[in-house]
C-alpha cells in the first residue's frame, strides 16, 4: 500500500488518560511505524503548547472552555483557533479520523475534512448518552447529542464503532455503520514492561501470596459500578480476610473511594500504564461492573496481563468475552449478582485459569493495533 497522511481528531489526549485517548496514541503509533505520517488535534484542556511532538506524533491542541471537569471541552472560535485552522489545511490530509461523535471538535474535523475533499471516518466509542447523573441535565444532553449528530451526518457518511455493541448504539441515531474498528491492545508493549519492572504492589501493601487480588482500572466514575462494587467488597471482608480490592484510577469519585479505604480496599491514585501493568500482573480478577462502555481497554490491558475477567453485559464484553469459559458476564452491577459472581470466580481457580488462558489467545489473534490500522490503511486506500 502507497504511504499515506492521517489527521486524527480526538477531544481529549494525553495527558488525560481515557480509553479513546489510548486508542488514539496506538493507532497514530502504528500507522506511523508502517511509514505514514500522522498528525493529533486536540482540545488544550490543560493550557499547554499548541503545537508539539509527543514521542513522534506531532500534536495540535485547539483553545477550548473546559467543561465537566475536562470531561466535555468546547471550542474557543478565537484568533489562535483560525491560525491552527490556516496550518492545518496546508496539510493535505488522506484522511481524517474523527474520535468521537459528540464534540463539536469532532463536528470541526468533519467539516475541515469535507472543505480539504479528504476521506473522514468516524469511530464510535460509546453505548450510551454522557451522564451528569442530573434527570434534567441528562435528558437536555441527550437532545443536544441528537442535534449535533444530526448536523455530524451532513459532513461525514462513514461510521465505524470500536465494537459491535457501539454500531448497535449508532441504529439510535438512525446510522448504520460500516464496520468494526476494535479497540485493541499491543501484546509486546506489556511484555516487556512485566520483563522489565521490578515493583510489586502485593509487596508494597503486604498483601499474602495466597490472598486473592481484585483490581478495577479506570476512571473513578458511577457509571463505571464503583458504588456496587465497593459496597460487595465490604461485604466479601466481613465473610473471609484473604480478598483485596485494589482501585487505580482519577475521577468525581476520587474522594469517595479514598474515604472508604481501609486494610483490604486499597486506592492507588491515578498510575501510568507501566505501573498499570504491574498492578494488574499482580492481580488475580480484574472487575469492571460498568453500566455504560463502548469497549473497554482497561479489560484488554487486564487479560493481557493474565487477569480472569468480570464484567457486565455492556459495550464489547460479550465480543471478547464470548462465552463462560472466557469469562464472566454478569447482566448488571446488581450487588446481589456482583457478589454471587465474585464468591464463585474466587472459589474457582481452575476455571479462573482457563479463562485467562482462552482470552489471551482470543486478543492475539483479533484485538491487536497491528491488525486495527491495516484495516485502517485498507479503508484509506479503498
């Protein structure tokens, strides 16, 4: 294939650490490696350089208000957005890739795709309506994310979701989508961090070797089942004292979490991807009793760390997770079946064992960035 020139737009990149901020750094990486170039525009939520090279990718940062606590940056139409605009057409992009759909940064990379005459996709990394848990503020979001989809449509045609279930959430827009850009994992990049690091959190926090290690990563947020998930925990440690639940992670429930910290629930804060690693090599069961995803990369970065995995009936769970051997799919975060989950996966390390080993082999062969950006590169020259 004849080497081409990408613009991926996502709203929000390092240093805000997210699923579609991770998609976004390893897709640019990969295509790089196969000898494209590749161009990052983001929102510039943390007052940064405009303009820079992260570890050979050149970045973009557009002015915005900052909104949800960086959650939802809005443009700034100001004098310093038209100069990134005035550089940015100068490039002669193949294709632009919008991440995702409900940004009016997003609806800025459509329209100067559409003004450049270049390919736009757009990926869909979502199963659901963006929460404030406010009734009112929920439901004028919604409309909102409507309209702007509407408007969306005007400029690109092309949809893809990071899993099905995101294609199947694509239909309440009234779009159906292309295909499948799975979210993805590289393999080797964990490797050599679990060959490398010498640290160890079951050390650092005395943690026997017997005792069973549960660890959720991610963003500290209701809808990703933390209240659920720390309420059965206490639970679990009024039954039996060889259960730890390690919580990694930043977000509107930082405080919450640290408040119900103690022996056995243990907060790490917000961690790197090598520290990452480490954690969730150190861990036995991963859990992730979220009511809303698109597909997690927290689970891909756990199965590849050799974490059994536990989660809920949302986003791509059931694509990786294709049966109970693979392992558990519970239909929501209710407490009474998070438990039941739990006690069963804990008491079960036979089965934990296979389901480690028959996930792993199922993301080498279908969820790696190797594989995503030849579908990308395909698309591009199609």
């Amino acid at each position: 294939m004849q080497n081409k020139t990408y613009c991926i737009f996502a709203a929000q990149y390092f240093p805000h650490l997210g699923g579609v901020e991770r998609y976004t750094y390893n897709l640019a990486k990969k295509l790089i490696e196969d000898g494209n170039e590749v161009v990052v525009v983001t929102s510039n939520i943390y007052k940064l350089p405009e303009y820079e090279r992260m570890e050979g990718i050149p970045v973009y940062r557009l002015p915005c208000w900052s909104l949800l606590e960086g959650r939802y940056p809005v443009l700034k139409m100001n004098s310093r957005f038209f100069e990134i605009n005035k550089m940015l057409k100068k490039r002669n992009f193949d294709m632009i890739i919008v991440n995702t759909r409900f940004y009016p940064h997003s609806l800025y990379g459509m329209i100067l795709a559409k003004k450049m005459k270049s390919k736009c996709i757009t990926l869909e990394h979502g199963t659901s309506h963006l929460s404030v848990h406010n009734r009112f503020l929920d439901f004028a979001g919604a409309i909102f994310e409507h309209t702007l989809t509407k408007v969306d449509q005007i400029f690109c045609k092309d949809y893809y979701g990071v899993s099905k279930a995101c294609n199947e959430w694509l239909t309440h827009f009234h779009i159906k989508a292309k295909g499948v850009l799975y979210n993805s994992i590289d393999l080797e990049e964990v490797k050599i961090v679990q060959k490398n690091s010498s640290d160890s959190y079951r050390k650092k926090y005395n943690i026997p070797d017997k005792a069973i290690v549960i660890t959720f990563t991610g963003r500290l947020l209701k809808e990703k089942g933390l209240p659920s998930l720390l309420n059965v925990m206490d639970r679990i440690n009024k039954e039996r004292k060889d259960v730890y639940l390690f919580v990694a992670g930043d977000g509107d429930m930082k405080d919450e979490v640290k408040s119900r910290s103690n022996e056995h629930i243990i907060p790490v804060g917000r961690i790197d991807f090598e520290h990452i690693v480490v954690l969730l090599t150190d861990s036995d069961i991963f859990c992730l009793p979220s009511f809303s995803e698109g597909f997690s990369t927290s689970i891909l970065e756990a199965a590849a760390c050799g974490c059994y995995i536990l989660t809920t009936a949302r986003g791509g769970a059931r694509e990786l997770l294709i049966n109970d051997e693979y392992g558990c799919v519970i239909q929501n975060n209710n407490e009474e079946l998070l438990y039941n989950a739990l006690i069963d996966i804990i008491d079960n390390p036979e089965k934990r064992e296979k389901g480690i080993n028959l996930t792993y082999k199922r993301i080498k062969k279908y969820f790696t960035w190797e594989i995503l950006s030849k579908q990308v590169e395909r698309i591009c020259e199609d």
